[in-house]
C-alpha cells in the first residue's frame, strides 16, 4: 500500500474528529518559544510519534541570534479596588504578553493602561502578543472590557520567571529507502490558539503517524520548533546535513474553511512545487499558488540565500488574511474537524507525488516497444480507463529518456500522476523501464 | 524557379483534379501491410515518381518487432441459406477483418456473430478492422444489414493466405544540393479508405513530382510505408544513416474539408515546426498547431526517445476527430480535390521555408552599410512594397549575425518569410550577407 | 543628493519654460548634417554644459560609408516673373531641400516643377526634404502655394556651397565613480523643427546640467551628433573604448503630447531597458514599450550587430506617427513645456535606477540576522510604510545572493525601486550587506 492507497482508504470523518480531538487536548496549555509549556505539549506528542527532545540552552549562538532566556509562568491577574481578579491568567492565558517579565504591586489606571493591549476593531477578542526580544510585561484584554476600566488603583501580579534554561524542541524521523530526507516544519510556540498553530502541528503528528506505517522512499524528519529562532536553532546545529533535504513543507493554518494555499519555495520551481500545483490544479477544487516572499513562517529561513532549501509552506488561508488570526477568536469553533482531514487527505497526496517522483529510462529506446505481445494492451479492462492507461504507456516511454521524472510525464502529458505511475509500474515488471534516479547520498563522517 | 515561386503558378483546380483522378485509380485496391495489393499500389506510385521497392522477408528482426507473415486475399464471403452472397468481398474490400486467416465451412449465426464487427452509431457504414497480431478471422458490414440476419447456418469463405514472405515498401530519393534530407512519410496499407490514406499518399507523389524537377538544398527522402511496422522496419534498417534527417513530415488525411492541423515533432520547436507555425499563422486562413503526443501515425517511431527525429506531422482534420475514419464513409465522396490541391500547396510552402532557412553573416557587422550606394534603394518599384524590402534589408543586416537563420528574422520582424529571402539574395549579391550554415555532412564510410 | 531626490524637487513649471526657451532661441538656426548652422547650435550648447566639438574632414572613412562635402547656405529663392520672391529661405530654411548644390537661373514651370516638393495631403504644411549622398537641387513649398503657380518662367537662385570642409559633432564627459559609460545620443542635423529634434537636443543638454551637479556612478558621455553619419563616425573613432558604454539612451521627440514610448535595445532586456519598463509601470501613466528595430535613430548604428550596445529610444509619439513629422508644422506651437519637463523628469528616474543599481552580497546568508538587534525595525516611522520597508529589508537579504541587483530585487517584489534602495542603505550601513558589482573597466594602454 503506497501512501495513495492509503489516502484512498482514509476514513475523513473520523480522521477530521481524531485531529479536533488532539488539538482539544493541546489547547489550553500555555505554550511560549521555551518554557514548560512547550515541553508539556512535545510529552502529549510522544504520545503518537516517536520524538527526539533537544534542549539547547540559553546563551547558545545559532548564526546571528542567541536563545534566548527560558519563560515560565504560574499565574496572572489584575485586580481591581474591590480585590477581584478581573483579568485573569487562568481564564485564557492570552491575557498575558508572552514573555512578560514578573511584576506584582498596585499601579494607576494611567501606568496600567501602558501595559493593555486590546483591538478596537474586534471588541469582543483578546489580542495575542509577545514580547520576546525587548524585557517588558504586559496584559491583553478585549477592548469591551478596556473601556469599562475605572480610573483608580489596580493590583497587577504576573507569576512568572525568566532567566537562563533551554529551548525545547522535538524531532521525529522517519528511514524510507533514502537518506534523502523530505522535510515537515511546524511551529509550536502558540499559547491558546487553534488555527495558528495546533492545526498545523495535528497535521504533522498524523502525518507522522501514517508516514511511518508505509514505505517510503525519503526519509521524512518532522521539527517542532518554536517559529524562527527554533528554524535558526535547527539550521545552525545541522548545517552540515541540511544538504540532504531534498524537499520540505512548512505547515501552518490547515484547519479554517478557506481554500487550500501553497506557498511556493524560493527557487519556485522545485518538485515539491510543481507536484502540490499539479495535485491541487487536478483537483477541481478552489486553491491558491502564491509566489515566495521571504515574509510569513520558518520557510523565511529554510529558504534564506544560505541554504535555500526547496521548502514551500501548506496552509488553507494564510496569516493575517483572516481576522480571526492572532486573537482569542482562533479559538475551537473557528477549526473544523473535516477540513482538518481534508487538509491531511491532500498534503499526503503532495507528499506521494514527491516521494513517488523517480526517473525512469526506456531500455528500447529506438521506435516503440511492441506492447501488445506483452499482453500490456489487455491488462485492462473497461474501454476509456484503458485507453487512458495505454496512453500513459506511450507516453512514458516516450518521454523516459533520462530527462523526465514521472511528475514531468504527467504534466506534459495532462494525464493523472496515478495512471502515469500505474504505467511506469507495469513497464517496470517487463523491463522495459529501468529506474535512474535512485537517489544517491553522500554521507560524510561523523554525521548521524 | 524556387519552391514558392513554383506555387504562385500552380493551377490548383487541375491539379486538384489530378490528385482526386489517382486517388480515384487506387482506391479499389485490397492493401494491407503486406500483400500484393502494396505491391500493386507502389507498381502505380513509380508510373509518376522514381521509386525503389524493398522486400523484407517475413521473419526478420526490427528492433522489438518482428516483419510478420504476408497476407494475401483472393475472395471472401457470406452466403446465406439460400446460397447468396450477403456480405461480398468483391463489393468492398473493407468487408474483410484485414489480416484474416483464410476460412471455409457452416457455421450458425451465434457462432458467426462472433465474428461480425458493425457500428451501432452509424448503422449504415461498414467499419475497418484488422488483426495483425492475432490469427483470427472476422467480416465487417452495416450495423443495419447485422440486424437482418435470421437465425440459421450461413456458408464462410475466406480465401486468403497468411504465409511467410516479404513486407514490402517503397522509397523516393531526390538529391538536392547536401546529403542532409527532409523526409516525408505516409502510410499505404489501408484498403479502400480515401482520407486516411490515400490522400497522404497522393500529397506525397506530388511532392516528389514537384521537387523532383526543382533546385532544391535539401535532400529530400520518400517513404511508402505500412503504418507502425513499416516505419520501424525502415528506422531498424537505416539506423546509422537516420542521423542525416534534419527535418521531416508524416502526411495523412489531406483530402478533407477541415483547417489544416500541424502536430509538432516531439522536440517542439524544431525548424519545419516553426516554418509550418510561422508559415500558416501568415496565411491568414484558420489552422491548428497541436503539440507532440506519441500517438497518432509514424510520428511516434521517428520521434521515439532513441531518435528523437524532428518530424511533424502534417494534417487537416487529425483521426478520430471526423466520423468517417475507419469505415466506408471515407470515401471518394469524401475528400475533395480542392482540399488536395490546398493541402499540397501549404506543405510545399512550409517545406519552401525549411529549404529556403539559411543562416548568413553580415559582412559588415559594424554600422549599417551604405545601402544606397550600392543602388539597394533603388531596386525596387511600388512605394509601400519598396519600403518593406529596405525594412527587410535592414532586419536581414542587423540580425545576421550568426545566431539567426532567415525564418528567426521572419518572426522576429514580423515580415513575410519571401521578402526577407528576397532582401537577403539582394544583400549577398552586393557581398554584404555570407551564408554561414551551408550544412556540412559528415557521410560514413559505406554508406550511400 | 542623488538623481531621484533631485526629480523630487525638480520645478517642473520652471524647467519646462527654461527648456522651452532653449528651443525657441535654437529653431530659426538652418542645420544640416555639416555646416556652420550645426557649429552655431554647438555654440549655444556650450553655455550650457562642457563641450568638446570635434571637426572631422571631408572624406574621412568611416566604416562603409565617407564623410561627406560640407553644406553652407546663405540664401535661397524663386521669383516669379514681376520679380518676387515667392518662395523664400528667409522665412522658412525649410523651403530649400537640405544638401542642395548652388543654382542660379530661369526655369519653366515644366522644369521647375521636377525639383518642387509639397504635401497634398496637409496642403498648408511645407515639407521637409534632404539630398545628402545624390547632388540635386529643390525647393519645398505648401501643396496649396504649389497650385497657385502658372505657366511662365522662374528665377530660382540657391546661394549655398558643397565642397571639402568638415563634419562637426559635440561631446559632453560628465565623470563619475567608474569609467564605465552611460551614453546620451541626440541628433543635432534638423533645421526648424521642433519635436525632431529640438526638443531631444534640449533634453540632453539638462540631462547633462544636472547630472553634472550630481554624485553619479557611471560616467555620462552626451553625443550632439548629425543623425547616421555622426553616430557611424563617432563609433569609427571610438570603436576601441566603445565596449566602455554599459547603457546608453537615443533622445529624440519628447515634447509633444503624446505618451512615453521606450524602444527596446536591440539585447531587448538589458537594464536600461528594465529600468525603463520597471519606472513607467511603476508610474502609473500610459506608457508604451516597443521592440527593438533596425528603422528609427541612431540606435541602429550603435544596436548594429558589430557593436549591439545596450541602447534605447527614449521619446514620446515615435516618428512617423504623428502628422506634423518633418514639416512645417512641427514648430514652436507643437512642443509643450510641460511635456518637456515630464519628458526630462522621467529620463532622470530611468537613468537614477540604471545609476543606483547595485548587487549586494548578504553577508549573513545563513537564515535571517537578526534585525531588532540592529534598531533596524525602529529606525522607521508611519505604519504602513514602516512594513513596507521592513519588507523591502527582508526581500533584499533574501535575493542578494550575488545573482540579483536591486532592480532585479524590486522587479521580483512588487515594491518600488526607490524603497529597496533604501533598504539596501540601511542594510549596508550594518554591514549585513556588501557591494560586490563595484563595476571593473580595464582600461587599455593610450586611451584617453
């Protein structure tokens, strides 16, 4: 069963509610770029998937950046005069800025409203904001509730720690046939909400889950990190091996209802490009092709001018085109169980074009093979299917000259990736192809 | 008297006629893919152009094929219980399954039944049908004369032979000034069908019998062949000397009312798949340009991956895209004599570029020469036609630098192909143009 | 203060009427392609910016072609039979076909007709004509003045000389950082007309003032030619340093009303051709954009293939395309100062991305640096335009990977060339980025 098959057989229903589920669970925990949050969240992962934990500490350079201080936080709160907690950490942990240094004592509505973040526009939510690189605190509220701020003395207590620790982040591989390695980037590093980033990363657990019960010719080496410093992490602790990625997909904002989104990579025309344009193109579904910017997720550093991997980003709607993005409203309704699925369904229909991509050659190569004394015409049954199929042989001989991989076969031809795979195969076992793009990896010493 | 100027004096109502006239002479004849009806055929083929026939015996090795046995058919037919023939080879020849081994007995009509072929759609044409690689037997007739049959024993007679022997095919060789050729090949194994490819085969004579008697820079190669096997046979016996084609043309299907249809080779831009483009978007009349696919006529052979041969095919209306292919509907009443006589004058036009594509050095690469000293102003007569041909001497000049032929400066500036051919001889006659590319052949030893 | 700051405080209104002016003072002045009337023009030039004014003698070869006698005209006209002057050079130069040889006597009308040239079609408008490389004589007159002539005998009288003298051209060096070139060509060779080519020639004297004031990359090299013969004998004399010209702009018809058309050099993608195409989209106004041709200004000599130097037309309605070309009617009431000082302002922008187009190299390739730390992401105000250059920051650590310069980084994002370069300043004064296009010329031994 190849991992198309597989995506055949999958039950959407209750796959979609399986992922809604786990991202149920991973809800509430408050999770920031280090601290225990995250690692609490890496525990529930380890839970699906075979995970290796790395804790780089504090202090560590990675290229141009330094990890910075490990955040904890126990609890939040303002008080008002009358001693009741009328923002409250353990209510929604978006009240507090990510990052907030502790602070307790009573400050004036003036001081305080230094330290409120809310959005006029969305009355009703509660921004999300982080403060990573510059000490400072901070609580968010909806702007409903700024407005009904009295003037008067408030108690603020932030229960939280910053000081010197690790950044958390974990790593599943998964061996295919290669060292070739197909990357899966998803980042961990959001507080309560669902869209951005407990989508994506139910989407790399399931993914991880199916991957690794199938075979599969690269090896697939799934991050969660926390988004850019933990890309940077990752590429300067494995900048040696980085070369093997061959492709890779950051996957981010799977669950809304918008259609599906794809990012393409830096060099915009890498085969995992080209292979999620011609799944979503044969579709027949609404979809989207974006060009690269080096604007958006931790594609920006996979794909910086040093390594410029071929790594494209898989989301529905992306990142500040909904209003719901960044606020308490990515919340558990704004996710829905089956586009999660469908989300999965047509990610793992990507990652089997990519990863059943080979080169083939056509060892008779001068004029066609006679196919009929194969028995390669009656392989077939009903009539257009197998004119179909006949005529993805042709084309596949045609074109395995060493120069076209299936994907290419496909496209030119404007058959299906399946039958022209479904050709290659029953050619395979006549020998008629043979395979030349075996991929071969030059490990170098000392490297895992 | 170049190609073109050959065509502005063509008479295409006579000759349109003449073709229609030798059609009219062929079509009675019982041809397959070997046989004496070939035979025969290529017996009036050298009454108009110089032919050499070759006979491969049965057996021999073609690549991955094999020449199969000869057929041959004197007789056949159905009678019915009171004796009469119902089903008469004598009366159309398509009436036979090409290829059938010979026959006699009673059979009933459930057992005959099996071996009946008709068109439900079109319950009055008798189809075409052949069993090349399977030893079978079978008759064709009108859907509507099928469902006369009443139950009973019915009289079959197949008098045919299938025995080992010879393919047989023919070929025109007309020496230009270099070995370097352009091929045209055209399939001559249907029975009576007149499109497809009596039409093909008629282009194909006149074009021999029109180059035959002009200077022409190319040599230009002739093939009349049996579709599929005999391109394979010819391709497996001229294997090393292959390389000599620079250019080439399938011809089929030219007598009918629809636009003309250029396939491109399957390099796609190819030098005769840019004349035949540049050529019929200048006409001014509707065409088609359909990319390579390796499906269709001979095409798929030459322009195999071990080839890769720069041969289009040359069409109006492609098969399978008019209802009559391959039944008795594609008949003298079929193809039109005008249709022919347009066909021939279009390919000799497309053909007149590729002959015509010479790439010349500007002698005085630096500046623009001094044209009116040299009276190139003056030349010519009519205003607006006087100022296109300075246009084209000054495009021929500036482009000339080595890198461009005469049809890259046709697109490029826009102009008629003839009016830079006519700006070019008028500039080397002053030596301000060399010709660059006269092609050099490197001819092996033994070869002829 | 760079060119485009300089465009941004440029006084349109005033330029526009000092340019204007210019033209005024220079259209009565009877030019030729030699004579006394093109070193007068020089003269005035002179006030303006350095000129060196070369005399090249009367049959010098240049290339294929010879520089002609030197043409001087004192005055010029036909009497009718009472004696009066009814066509006169005085008040118009144009009335004498340019290069004509000396006459003096009576004439038919037969006869005299045979050297009259008018415009039937734009009856009040005198033509322009020339003679240059045939030894003729004729007047030009207005179609309806041409009419009114009777039957008798005319004194026509053409006081000019054609002997051995020279040929005069002006150069303007304006020296910048590198020795490599950009050339600015007008043709100086046209006797009252406005548009071609008073209105170039006054463009490229401002060009010239004003990038004179300025720091400047390349070097600007203004040539104030006659058109054809001077631009083949300035490139016969400097064919050795001409490689040193890396972008160059043909000035001609930039005053009337019509839109800004850019011809293509004939590379048709060199940078002044994308700068030119970027700025026009970018501006919002109509534009044209054309391929390069071989017809048209002394782009052809400079685009012949011998050379093929990266050179434009920059003008608005091209000639030929608008009615008033060469005639009477294109005078001082046909050129505008506002289209004028349009026409110089959107020059300038052209030639300030061609100027400013660098490539950097980003010297933290690996993943993104680390912008905050640098204030990098407070060094800017308002909101949006904040992103927009934080954006612009991202682009240009992304793509200058040493394959793209700043115009290849503003193409590909979207954003406006001015906010990359911006960026890139801001980046470089970090040292995240360094120059590595810092042009090299190899400048040959004994070349000035």
């Amino acid at each position: 069963m190849d991992i198309n098959d597989f995506v055949t057989t999958l039950d959407l229903h209750d796959i979609g509610k399986e992922m809604y589920g786990l991202i149920s669970r991973l809800f509430p925990i408050c999770r920031s770029i280090t601290g225990n949050g995250f690692r609490e969240t890496l525990d529930i992962i380890k839970e699906h998937i075979p995970l290796n934990v790395f804790e780089i500490p504090t202090g560590t350079q990675v290229f141009d950046w330094t990890v910075p201080k490990e955040w904890n936080i126990q609890d939040a709160y303002i008080k008002d005069s009358r001693g009741e907690r009328i923002v409250d950490f353990r209510q929604s942990n978006l009240h507090v800025v990510s990052y907030s240094v502790p602070i307790k004592g009573r400050v004036s509505l003036a001081e305080l409203k230094k330290h409120l973040f809310s959005l006029p526009d969305y009355p009703d939510r509660i921004p999300y904001r982080t403060s990573y690189y510059k000490e400072d605190w901070g609580f968010c509220l909806s702007h409903k509730q700024l407005l009904t701020l009295r003037d008067g003395d408030y108690e603020v207590c932030i229960d939280s720690s910053l000081k010197d620790g690790h950044l958390t982040y974990g790593e599943c591989y998964i061996r295919g046939e290669t060292e070739e390695e197909f990357l899966i980037s998803c980042h961990v590093c959001h507080p309560s909400l669902c869209n951005d980033n407990l989508s994506g990363v139910a989407l790399a657990i399931y993914l991880g889950k199916i991957l690794g019960q199938l075979p599969v010719r690269y090896s697939y080496r799934f991050l969660f990190i926390p988004g850019t410093i933990g890309s940077i992490t990752w590429l300067a602790g494995n900048e040696e091996t980085a070369f093997r990625i061959k492709h890779g997909l950051v996957i981010v904002g799977v669950g809304d209802e918008g259609k599906i989104t794809y990012k393409r990579s830096r060099r915009g025309n890498s085969v995992v490009d080209r292979a999620a344009e011609f799944f979503l193109r044969q579709s027949g579904e609404p979809f989207e092709i974006e060009a690269f910017s080096p604007y958006g997720y931790d594609e920006r550093q996979f794909c910086s001018p040093g390594f410029n991997l071929p790594v494209g980003c898989f989301q529905r709607t992306p990142f500040g085109r909904y209003a719901e993005y960044h606020t308490s409203a990515d919340n558990l309704q704004f996710v829905k169980p089956e586009k999660l699925a469908d989300s999965l369904a047509k990610c793992l229909s990507i990652i089997h074009i990519v990863d059943s991509d080979i080169t083939y050659l056509n060892t008779l190569p001068k004029c066609e093979p006679q196919l009929g004394k194969r028995g390669l015409y009656e392989q077939v049954g009903g009539d257009s299917q197998s004119k179909r199929l006949q005529l993805a042989m042709l084309w596949t001989l045609n074109l395995s000259d060493g120069e076209n991989s299936l994907l290419e076969i496909a496209e030119r031809s404007g058959l299906e990736f399946e039958i022209i795979k479904k050709a290659a195969a029953l050619l395979s076992e006549q020998s008629l192809l043979e395979q030349t793009s075996r991929p071969k990896v030059t490990v170098r010493d000392g490297v895992s």
